[in-house]
C-alpha cells in the first residue's frame, strides 16, 4: 500500500483480517524514500495507491518503479491520476503481458480511452471512470472499490492454484 492516510489505513486493516503479508509506504513520512518504496515493491504482487497526489508523490508510479516489480504485478489506483506515469505503464505492459492494472483516475482527463484499447483488450487493464466520485461516501465507495478489486485478484489466484498468504 502506497499512502496511509485515512483510505491506505482502511485497507491495511481489511488485509490484516486475511492474515496477508501487507508492505507500506508513505510517501510523506520525512526519511521514506524511494528506494525504500524500492525494496517492498520487488516481492509485491499487488501495488495500492492510496495516497494523495503532491510533489512527492506525482508519478511515484515510473520507470524506475517498474524496473523493480515483479513481471505479474497487479496495480490498483483509485486515488490520482497522475501517480502513474501513462507512458511507463503501458510500456511495462507491452513487456509484461502477465501484469494488470486497475485504473479508476487516469493521468488527463476527462481520459481518451481508445489508447489503452489494445490493453483493455488483452486484459491487462481493466478501467471505470470514477466510480469513486466526489461525494459525501468518497471514503467508502474507494475503499470498496479496492476490496472487490483484491476478492477478484484472489479468487483468480486461487482458482490457478498461485496464492498463498503473502
């Protein structure tokens, strides 16, 4: 989980519950730095973003970022846009078509979808726009974006015999 504001809290708390390996990382925790951010994503297989977005955290999702996850990794975002940077997320893939990507905020919007088509496709990105929205349940509706997300991720790794606890 990358942020452990109010959101990244929540979540970290659901995972507990199923006894999961969770690695953090905050962004604005004075002496986090990236190559803290480094070593956890390098056995991640899914990648939350939860924090907010600010000059710490603007494209935190990168090419040295993905230099460094493994080939299958799965990354949710549901919080900014811009904490991935598009280019390097698509170029990834091209290289890694086992890696998956759940987008609900993209890098521009309103976001022109036709070029993550091919992706969309293959499978390796599955976009909503904003299901989160801006409202009074924000919290709550991005926090059960992430849950139904995580239950997907698992009953299909459990259904390839490929999860364990971590």
């Amino acid at each position: 989980i990358i942020g452990l504001g109010l959101i990244g809290s929540k979540v970290k708390a659901y995972l507990d519950i199923f006894n999961s390996k969770v690695l953090t990382y905050d962004p604005y925790v004075i002496g986090h730095e990236k190559k803290d951010l480094y070593k956890k994503v390098e056995s991640a297989d899914v990648v939350i973003l939860t924090c907010s977005l600010n000059e710490t955290s603007e494209q935190i999702v990168d090419n040295d970022f993905y230099k460094r996850t493994k080939s299958n990794v799965t990354i949710i975002n549901s919080a900014r846009g811009k904490l991935i940077d598009e280019r390097a997320m698509l170029n990834f893939t091209l290289s890694n078509p086992d890696s998956r990507h759940y987008l609900d905020v993209y890098e521009k919007e309103p976001c022109d979808f036709s070029k993550f088509s091919t992706f969309i496709q293959n499978g390796n990105l599955i976009c909503t726009s904003h299901i989160a929205g801006v409202h009074n349940k924000i919290q709550e509706y991005s926090i059960s974006f992430i849950r139904h997300t995580i239950e997907n991720f698992q009953k299909k790794s459990k259904s390839q015999g490929d999860i364990g606890n971590d």
